[in-house]
C-alpha cells in the first residue's frame, strides 16, 4: 500500500492497546512511517538526513564532544539509501532494528540538548527539547503532506499535556515504535506484492495469510493486555499523563 494515510491510521490503531499516555502514539506513527523510507519518493528526505546528520554530528564533536545520536542519523540515512524498496525496512529483523536505533537516537539527543540550551543560558523544558526532537523526527519520516499537522498536533500536546523526559518509558517508545511499524508490514502483506519478512534469513515471500495471523495475535494480546493491565481508557485518569 503506497498511501501514507493508512499506514498512519493503522499504526495508530494497532498501537492504541498498548500504550500507557497518549503521549507514545506520537511514537507509533514515527514507526508506522519508518518502513517506507527506502522508497524512492523518498530520497530526498533520506539524503536531507545525511546532511543533517554529518552537519549535526561535526558541530556537536567540536562543541558537546562525541554525539551519538547524531551518528545514529548518519547510519540510519545510510540505511535507507542502501535498502531495496520492501526489502530490509520491510523485514521483522529489519524493523526491530530500525525502532531501537530510533529510540536509541532519542534517548540520546535529550541530554545533548539540554546541556546545550543550559550552556546558551537558558533553561528550557523537557517538553521543549521533546517538542525539538520529536519535530526534527517528524521531518524526516511523516509525509510531507501531514507534517504539518503533526507538528501542530504535537507542539499543541506537548503545551496541554507537558511531559517530563526522566518518566518516559523508553521500553514503550521501543514497544510503540515497533507496533507502528508492524501494523505498516500487515498492511504491506495485504498487497498482491507481499513481503520477505523473514529476511536475511529466508526469502520466502508472504501475503495475506501471514497477515491475518499477525492481525489475529495483536487482537489476542490487546486483549490479554487490557484484561490484565487495563489501559489508560480504562482507567481515564491520567488520560494525557505520561507515565
Ligand atoms: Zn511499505
């Protein structure tokens, strides 16, 4: 399925079950749209994240020391440019990687920034310096035709409902990150195409069948999940809390 909406709305869907704050959906579609950046619509957006990536990664080695996350732009650029459409970023192992080294990145840009607001004099918040990241994310991932209303959505949550980075449950940013681009690969398995999900390790292709299943036990553990946690629907309260 080439249509962005779907993937959104899906990702969304899928994610729903799970998530502790409304906050982590945010993360689902950041996932849900992961997969089809080894598109060749979207090149330019993978070479704009190797530029940022190398720029962002030589001012911070000379001004904060080595960062990381900058790194982790390089290589993920690097990654969509060498994967095949519907290949290694459609793949089980593919985008299990791609979630934790999105996490990874955020994670880790969090106190590089801080440190260079608080070095500039200012004392930003922690929903400011998500807002920065989680935007700068966006950019490079959401379709160009939504972004802007992420990033409205976004700035806007992030007002309302002010999270504080120290509570955030990088195990559900990992957990949403891959549901979101999981629901992408259901998807994706309902096109007469279908998918190597199992590469590298075979390239057996497979379609709908494999589809439903997965459909079949995300239904199973959303409902496991709701039944023994509960979720924030059930609870209501803290509906847009973080933690
Ligand atoms: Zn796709």
């Amino acid at each position: 399925m080439s249509s962005y909406k779907p993937h959104a709305i899906a990702g969304l869907i899928f994610a729903l079950p799970f998530i502790p704050s409304v906050f982590y959906l945010f993360f689902a579609l950041l996932g849900a749209s992961i997969p089809d950046m080894d598109h060749h619509n979207n090149n330019n957006k993978v070479y704009s994240m190797f530029a940022i990536g190398i720029v962002l990664s030589i001012l911070l080695f000379f001004y904060d020391g080595l960062s990381i996350s900058a790194l982790i732009l390089v290589s993920l650029a690097v990654i969509f440019y060498l994967s095949k459409h519907r290949g290694f970023t459609h793949s089980f192992l593919g985008i299990g990687i791609l979630s934790f080294l999105f996490m990874l990145m955020v994670m880790g840009f969090i106190p590089v920034l801080s440190r260079i607001f608080l070095s500039f004099g200012f004392n930003i918040s922690s929903s400011f310096i998500l807002l920065v990241i989680l935007a700068l994310l966006g950019y490079f991932v959401i379709s160009r035709r939504y972004l802007y209303i992420y990033l409205l959505v976004l700035a806007i949550y992030l007002i309302i409902f002010p999270v504080d980075y120290t509570s955030i449950q990088w195990s559900m940013v990992l957990l949403t990150m891959f549901i979101g681009a999981l629901s992408h690969i259901v998807l994706d398995l309902w096109t007469p195409a279908g998918l190597k999900v199992f590469k590298p390790f075979t390239d057996f292709k497979f379609h709908k069948g494999l589809a439903i299943i997965l459909v079949v036990v995300w239904l199973l553990s959303s409902i496991f999940v709701l039944w023994n946690y509960g979720s924030f629907i059930t609870y209501l309260n803290p509906l847009f809390m973080y933690t």
